[in-house]
C-alpha cells in the first residue's frame, strides 16, 4: 500500500463576533479552498493523479487532505522555496494562482492562514494581511493559438464553449459562439480537431490567460498514409542519387569556403 503524507490548511480569524469554526464556515468556502489545495499539489493536468483524501477538524478550522507521501515532499520543498524567497513568482502558474487566491482572502477576511505537511521538517507558511503572496507585475500579450486534441464537451446555456483536451496543456475551455456551434453539421463530440483561438499569453512564464475565445474549428486527421510516404522517401531516394555531394554542398555555401 502506497505511504501516506498529509498537507495541513489552518485558517483561523473571526466570523463577526465569533471564533471561526467547522460549523459556521461555509461549504462554498470549503469548496473553494479544496479546488486551490489541489492545484497545490497538482498543478497540472488532474486526470491521473492520485486519491486525494479529505477532513475538517476543529482547532479554527483545519483542513486535512492526504494523498502519496511523494507529493507532499515536493509541496513540502515548495513551502520551504516560498517562505525562504519570500516571493511566489517561480511557482507553476496554478500553483501560484493557489497562493493568490489565499492571499486575498487572508486580506479580505482578515483570517490567517497556516500551510504546513505532515514531513518532519516542515517549514509553516504563514499567510495573513501583513504578507504580500502575490506575482510581480509581469508582460501579458494578445496571442493567437493552435489547439489540437480530442473535443469532451461543447455548448453551455449561457456562455457556451468547447472543452478540449490536449496532451501538453490538459483541458483547454475555449469561448464559443452558440452560432458557430449551431451551423457544425456533424457531431463534434470525442472527435479529434484543431482549434484556433485568440486569448493573453504571460512573455516571461508561457501562461495562457483564461478567456480563450474561438476563431475557427480545424479538422484534421492523424491517420499516416503509408503508401503516401513510400512515394515520396522514393522520389527522396532517387533524387539523392542523381546529385554530387561536393558540388551540392558548394552550391548551398555560395561558393564560400573556410
């Protein structure tokens, strides 16, 4: 059986007159502080990580998750890198996002929040309104993007838009017009496709902003074409043949020579 590690989330501060509690923090804040956790520990694509286990104790309140004690060392030495730094701009994007999210709301709650794991060592990350956990202002452009993988969703009663999951990137929401999706004649759905679509990339990190809006649906296939390559490696072949090594390469110089 896999060992386990824990990371620990202790908030504590007040909810108006009262100590803050298990039984008067609410399950939207739960919710919330679970999702950033796990972009914690996981920042990248989620569809194959481990089991993550969950509970709230008292003491304020202390969240509790567990999971592969290998992924706790590697969130324990980010904790360490943090604190020693005093800076988060080196973190993953997600990961870094996580430590926004607590910073604001350590701000906005006047709360303290206490991040340490279950590692003899571990150093306690402390985040509260005297702390500045927060990305240096960095050069965001107006990009435009290919996207290529296989379409999991697409639509949406309101703001519709295409979920496609890539290899390199994982999951990708692209806005969508409702129009656009209306006029697609064949179903779309667990179909491999390009995309192209415009959004905001970070020049320093390679980040993609959230908001990525759609230009044009790219159908492609991935099928080789055997009898195609042969073809053309003969046509390579015969060419190659035909051609003077010697005076090839003294024509690609220019007549130029060391």
């Amino acid at each position: 059986m896999e060992k386990l590690g824990y990371i620990e989330l202790h908030i504590s501060g007040k909810k108006g007159a009262f100590d803050i509690n298990p039984d008067n923090y609410d399950i939207r804040d739960i919710i919330i502080d679970i999702q950033h956790v796990e972009n914690l520990l996981f920042p990248g694509e989620k569809s194959n990580r481990p089991i993550i286990s969950y509970r709230i104790d008292d003491g304020s309140v202390k969240h509790i998750f567990k999971t592969g004690v290998q992924y706790i060392i590697g969130l324990n030495a980010i904790l360490y890198q943090v604190i020693l730094s005093n800076n988060i701009d080196f973190l993953e994007p997600n990961t870094a996002k996580a430590m926004e999210y607590f910073q604001d709301a350590a701000i906005k709650k006047d709360i303290s929040i206490n991040i340490k794991t279950s590692q003899p060592d571990t150093p306690n990350l402390i985040i509260d309104k005297t702390t500045n956990f927060r990305r240096t202002l960095s050069t965001w452009v107006d990009s435009e993007f290919y996207f290529y993988g296989k379409i999991t969703n697409a639509g949406g009663k309101d703001k519709a838009n295409i979920h496609l999951v890539t290899s390199e990137l994982g999951t990708i929401i692209i806005q969508t017009p409702q129009s656009i999706l209306e006029e697609l004649e064949n179903n779309i759905l667990y179909k491999s496709y390009g995309i192209r679509a415009i959004g905001r990339q970070n020049l320093e990190t390679g980040e993609i902003e959230s908001g990525l809006k759609f230009l044009e649906m790219i159908d492609y296939t991935t099928i080789i074409n055997d009898e195609y390559l042969k073809k053309l490696r003969k046509k390579a072949m015969n060419w190659l043949q035909n051609i003077k090594p010697d005076e090839w390469l003294s024509e690609v110089r220019g007549g130029y020579e060391n």
